[in-house]
C-alpha cells in the first residue's frame, strides 16, 4: 500500500496534489511520501515481531540524507556497500554498531573507515578480503567483527543482473570454501566470526528460494558448532520483491513466516537488508510530456525525464506503470513513452496502452523509489533532478536540482592546454 492516490481526478501525493509542486519546482522530479516509507519499513520490522532481529535498511536503495534518516530514527540498521555508504549512513545517524558492509570489492581506505568507526560486522567475500581486513584490524589495533557471505547456489528466479546466489555469480563464497574461512579465521588474530550471511538477489517474488538458501546455510551453521565455532548473527540479506505490474510477492508477513520457520530453533540474531520492498513503492518520477510524435509504425510520447533519470527500463527491461497526474476521460493511445537522450535505448516503457495525454500533460513514473535516483547520471550533460518528500499536506525539497555549475564542479583546463600556441 502506499499514498499516491487520485482526488478528485488529480493525484495526490499524500494530501498533496502532485500538480502544486511541479509548478513549484519544474520537472522532472523524484518525490517520496513520508507516511510510505515510515509505514513500510515498521510493517517489515513488525513483521518479525518475537524474533531477535536487526532490519537493516539496504541503503543502495535509495540513499538519501532524508529517506534514511527515517530508518535510522525508526531504529533501524543499514546495509551498506561503499565508504561513501558509510559516510552517508553516520551523516543520517545511525549507530555504527547497527551498520553491516557487504561487497566484493572493499577498499583498504573504506576498510580502514568500517573499523575505525567500529560498525557491527564485515560480510567478507573472499579469503583475500578476509586477510586483508585481519592486517588492516592488527594495524589499527583493534580487531574485526566478520561474517562470511555465503553463496548457497539457489535461483532465484528473477532477472540474471540482479541473481546473485548463484555459483557462476561473483558474490559470496561456496560453501566449501567458506568452512575453510571459518576454520583459517580462528587462527586470524584480529578477526571476530561472529556470523554468517547470504543475500540471493533481488525482486524475488517467492519465498521458496529464501528457505533453500536458509536451509544451505544451516547446514554450514551446524557443521561450524561441530567444529566448536559458535557465531551470534545469521543474515538472509535482501531481495524480496514488490508489485510493478501484477507481481505478487509474498508479504512480509509471509516472508517473515517462511523464514522464521526455517530457522527453527537456531539461537541466532536474524539480520535482515530490505532496500526494494522499503522504498520501492514510496517514490515515483515526476516527468513532463514534451511533444507527441505520431510515427509510420508507432506513436513516441517524448517526456523531459531521460534513461540518465531511471535507468530500470533500459538496463533490465523493468516495467513501471505510468499514470497521467490528471486523469481526463478514459482514452487511451498506444505508445513508446522515450526521453530525450540520444540512445534508442532511452525509453520509460516500450508499447505501452497510457492515457491520451498532450503536449504539456505531467506523468508519474510509478514504483519509481528503489533504484531510481541512485543509479541517474549526468549523461548527456543533463542535470541530476531534485527529490521532494511529501508528510501531511507539507513538502519539502530534500535535494535540489542540480546547476550548469554542480555540471562541471570539479573539472579543469591543464595548465598545457591554456598555452598559447
Ligand atoms: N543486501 C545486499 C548485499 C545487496 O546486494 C542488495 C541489493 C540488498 C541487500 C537489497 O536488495 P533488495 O531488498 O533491494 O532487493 N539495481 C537493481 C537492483 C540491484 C540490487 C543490488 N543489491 C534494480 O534496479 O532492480
């Protein structure tokens, strides 16, 4: 559920008309509703109510100083992937003891940072990282708090870029391997095995897969208590999917159960990394139709909104539902809504029945709050749109348009080529 709702004929975001702040701002822009997000994440927490748990929000989801001060006010955790993460997640408040850091690929300064700051664990992806975290603890003097990312090989049947608990995936370590992290580690002397972690992929509608990996994973469990390693925090990663078109994921209440169930009686600390089923359905893109394009074979409505704002449709073909902010009789055309970047890839929805709008019209690209602002670029020199949040019947600009000056802040002319020849 979320409060994008039509009143009137007019949508509203909360109880605000989506119209009043377009005028205000321009287009296009990305807008989050306060009442969404708050009300999602407390569901997925709740969700798992009578269980030692920690939610902690995946922030590559939607990164925002704004959107994670939420969580972390709500007492949340956060799941990050880079040093910029970590300075993104202390800056919005969190506690480094509720933020854990997975990736492949942890640089010594973001490791450096992680300790320093003394975050709950490392999800380690490599015996090398698992070394190097080791030396880099020993220098600093202090020692590591670790999980091994576990690669349980499960499908989990959604789009091949975003699967990442198969073998042929470079995440995680197989389970072989992974029983040799553990018992190398216990001879590391800065390094704490304090858990162990998957995360399978990502828009995953069913619960099955979670349970098979959950199951991999307490085979792993029981084989470390034989081997005398007892660990305190068992983390399922993310993944669970959301309603674009007419998916129907399990409810966090489902995946609560399927989960909580499988684990049975292991006395483990359930971390868990939502990021899409959090944000997902709480922002939408607010974008602009410039011009109609009636063609030989097709129609193009050409909006101010580009693949540089929301990459989902043109990198994993993703569907999201666009809705006029004025609905006006029930015609419909057609179409391929595209954006104005010089790619025939640049397209919001390809063959799509939408409402007969006009040169002018406003459109919500719906589903629009995971994965939309934090993967936009400044391709073709376009300027990184702003992200409002609505609460009530307030708004507020959490971040403003960028400027032709933000566009080239930080470049310069060498000295060699300012010569005069
Ligand atoms: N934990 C880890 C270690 C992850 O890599 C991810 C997402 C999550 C948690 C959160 O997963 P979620 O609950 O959001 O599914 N850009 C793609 C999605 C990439 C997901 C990357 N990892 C998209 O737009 O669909």
């Amino acid at each position: 559920m979320h409060h994008f709702n039509y009143i009137d004929n007019e949508l509203f975001c909360e109880n605000v008309p989506v119209n009043t702040i377009a005028k205000k701002i321009g287009t296009p822009f990305y807008l989050y509703s306060h009442a969404t997000l708050t009300r999602h994440f407390s569901i997925f927490e709740q969700a798992f109510e009578g269980v030692d748990r920690l939610v902690c929000f995946s922030g590559k989801a939607n990164s925002s100083l704004a959107i994670l001060k939420i969580f972390a006010d709500l007492g949340g955790g956060l799941d990050i992937v880079s040093g910029g993460e970590l300075f993104r997640g202390l800056k919005a408040g969190f506690t480094p003891q509720k933020i854990v850091y997975s990736g492949v690929g942890k640089r010594i300064d973001e490791i450096d940072a992680a300790l320093s700051n003394g975050i709950l664990m490392f999800n380690v992806e490599s015996l090398e990282e698992l070394e190097l975290i080791d030396q880099r603890a020993k220098e600093s003097g202090t020692t590591a708090s670790v999980a091994l990312r576990v690669n349980p090989n499960v499908d989990p049947k959604t789009h091949p870029y975003i699967s990442t608990g198969l073998r042929k995936n470079k995440f995680g370590i197989d389970m072989e391997t992974a029983l040799e992290g553990y018992r190398a580690a216990s001879r590391l002397q800065h390094i704490r095995m304090i858990g162990i972690d998957c995360h399978i992929g990502s828009q995953i509608t069913e619960a099955r897969p979670f349970q098979d990996a959950l199951d991999s994973l307490k085979e792993l469990v029981h084989q470390l208590q034989h081997m005398d390693i007892h660990i305190r925090y068992l983390d399922m990663g993310g993944g669970l999917g959301i309603t674009y078109d007419d998916e129907k994921p399990p409810l966090p209440s489902e995946y609560a159960r399927a989960i909580v169930e499988s684990m049975g009686d292991l006395p483990l600390t359930l971390i868990l990394e939502p990021g899409r089923v959090i944000v997902g359905n709480a922002g939408i893109l607010v974008t602009r139709v410039l011009y109609r394009k009636p063609g030989p074979d097709k129609e193009f409505i050409i909006v101010d909104a580009g693949m540089n704002d929301l990459i989902r449709p043109t990198l994993y073909s993703a569907y999201h539902a666009i809705k006029p902010v004025e609905l006006s009789g029930g015609a419909t055309i057609r179409a391929d809504v595209v954006g104005p970047i010089c790619e025939s890839g640049d397209f919001l929805a390809l063959d799509r029945e939408l409402a007969d709008v006009v040169k002018g019209d406003l459109l919500a690209v719906m589903s629009a709050g995971a994965y939309g602002f934090v993967m936009s670029s400044n391709y073709c020199s376009r300027l990184r749109v702003p992200e409002v949040m609505a609460m009530g019947d307030t708004f507020e600009v959490i971040r403003t348009r960028q400027t032709y000056d933000d566009l080239i802040a930080g470049e310069s002319v060498p000295e060699f080529l300012k010569e005069e020849r």
